[in-house]
C-alpha cells in the first residue's frame, strides 16, 4: 500500500473529511481506481468517491481488510466492475453490513453492465485458475465501453438521487464529449455536427470507420488517439495477460499471443520457449507485461530474440502522469507507438 493510499484511507476512518460539512454528498465506494475516477467526473461536487484498490496492484486478487469494510459501511453506492474481475468485493460487502449496497438493491451497481464482452466462455467454470470465467473483463481499456460504463454510473447516481439527475446528466455528457475529442479529434466532431460522437462510435464498433470516413472524404480529418494509433496499424505483439484486447481491437493492433497460457496461470518453461519460437518467426519488436505482473517470462523471452519489454499499467492513478482516464490511454498508445518505431 503505498503512503498516499494509507493517508486516504486514515483520513476517511478518522471521519473527518465525512464529518466536515461533506454529509450532503453522496459517498461512492468503487471496488478499482478508474471506477473511481469515472464516478467522481460524473458525480462532481455532489459526490466523494473513493476507490478501495491500489491502481498499482492486481486487480484480480486483492485482500480486503477491516479498513475496506469500514468504509463500505458508510457507502451509499458500492461501484464493482463485475465479470469475476472483483470478486474479492463480495467479501467486502459481505463484512460491511450495510444494508443499502447489496447487490440488487439499487446501491449496488455492476458497472460494465451492457459493454458488449469479449472472449465469453462456452461453459462458466472457475477451474484449473481461469480468472475469466465470464468473458474478458478488461473492458474499460476501450474508450468507447468507457462512455457506456460512465453512462451506467450517471444513472444509478440520479436514481439515488434523483433530485440531481440533471447535474448528473449534464456531467456525462461533458464526459463523453471528452473522451469523444480525444478518440477521434475535435475537428472531426466538429465537421459531423450532432451526434458525431455516437456516430462515429458505431462505425468504429462495427469496424467500419476508415471505410466510412473515406466514402465522406473525412479521412484526413480523423484526429485524436484513433488518428495516432494509425502508426500501429498491423503491428504484431505479444502479452502477458489477455488485458489489451479490447484496447488491441479498437487501434488495430494485433495481440498474436500472451506469455499466460490460460489467464492467471504463470507460464511454464515449456510456454516461454514456444513463445520465443514464435516472437522470433513472426518478428514481434514488444511483449507487454502490466506493472504487477512478474516480468521474469518476458524478460527471458526478450533476451532470446532481441524483442523489447514494455511495462504498463491498466488503471487511472497506477503511475503519477496517469492520474486521469485519457492520461492512460494516451500513454499507452503513446507508449506502443515509440516501442514499435
Ligand atoms: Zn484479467
């Protein structure tokens, strides 16, 4: 844990930042940083969200302790991302005892509810390590699943309180506009008028976009990470988890492997030696480890074929230049585009 966490988590349990003058706001729990991020960019000053993991670590395995369940106790919505990523916040509900967040009541909200998920099962099963037993739950690593998990915490916040649901509204729309601008450019936007952002959206989710901006003559107009993520295009590389495909599909990158065999299992020597074979027949330059993962295996894998390893993290606040949502994924592209050079 590291000290600006600790010093949260004090400061919430001594009560003060509750107690002064804050009761009004609505206190938001989020199981993961970026949770958090999105429910106080919606929530504005109606809000205090507070997230329980560090962004730095393992999001699938977290240990949940007594400071968790005190301030869940105080929560009046737990936010999880859902698809057995977090299952470690049941525990945490569980020890609570508070009332008002269960799951099914209305204080309780799974977040990626109608993202569209990759990579489902064809049988539900928790064996032998999977830690996907529902499908990829990375999902927020795309821009355009993160407009409709936003669009899920504005509306459980105005159902909470509905008294402010327009506050509510008017904060996801600034929010989506954003993340519009910076997936596809402002100038793009500006050409295609109203509804640019859900427009553009769906071609890009139906992996339309550069056909349907070539038809229009738009091409040159695409801006944005869509527009820098074109210097990847086809670009080759390997991964340690299954974290990056949705971001690997919504820029075109192609993810040919990861060093895991089955997500959550570390890969044995007899793994990292068919992965060399394959790094060095496809020619693959990066190996994308996340900063919580050993990087032993991509480590050895690299020292046999020359590839290079770049470190990376998934959430907003993992490292100090990524303390907004945009930040991270413009680092992430930014940092794939210089890694592939
Ligand atoms: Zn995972």
């Amino acid at each position: 844990m590291n000290s600006l966490f600790r010093l949260i988590l004090l400061t919430l349990l001594s009560g003060s930042l509750f107690a002064q003058g804050l009761q009004e706001r609505l206190k938001v729990v989020t199981t993961i940083n970026y949770l958090r991020y999105f429910a106080q960019e919606i929530g504005g000053n109606r809000v205090d969200a507070i997230a329980l993991a560090n962004p730095r670590q393992d999001p699938h395995y977290v240990t949940p302790t007594p400071t968790m369940n005190q301030i869940t106790n105080r929560a009046d919505l737990f936010v999880e991302n859902g698809l057995s990523l977090d299952l470690w916040a049941k525990n945490v509900i569980d020890a609570s005892g508070n009332p008002e967040i269960q799951p099914g009541t209305p204080g309780h909200l799974v977040a990626t509810l109608n993202v569209p998920i990759k990579e489902l099962p064809t049988e539900i099963s928790r064996s032998w390590g999977d830690i996907h037993p529902q499908g990829n739950p990375h999902c927020w690593l795309d821009p355009i699943n993160a407009k409709i998990i936003a669009e899920n915490i504005a509306e459980r916040l105005a159902k909470i309180d509905p008294a402010h649901a327009a506050y509510y509204q008017e904060r996801l729309e600034s929010f989506r506009d954003r993340i519009d601008a910076s997936l596809f450019g402002e100038e793009l936007l500006k050409i295609i008028g109203k509804k640019a952002g859900d427009i553009l959206s769906r071609k890009a989710r139906n992996n339309g976009l550069m056909e349907w901006l070539e038809s229009k003559g738009l091409s040159s107009r695409l801006g944005g990470w869509m527009a820098q993520a074109k210097r990847l295009d086809g670009a080759k590389v390997i991964s340690y988890h299954k974290t990056y495909v949705y971001l690997a599909d919504r820029i075109n990158l192609h993810i040919v492997g990861e060093l895991e065999e089955k997500p959550g299992i570390p890969p044995p020597a007899k793994r990292r030696y068919a992965i060399v074979e394959q790094v060095r027949r496809e020619q693959i330059k990066v190996i994308l480890n996340d900063n919580f993962y050993s990087r032993d295996a991509a480590d050895y894998v690299a020292s046999k074929t020359g590839a290079s390893v770049l470190i990376t993290h998934i959430d907003v606040g993992a490292a100090e230049e990524t303390d907004t949502y945009e930040k991270l994924i413009s680092s992430l592209i930014e940092s794939l585009v210089l890694a592939l050079k």
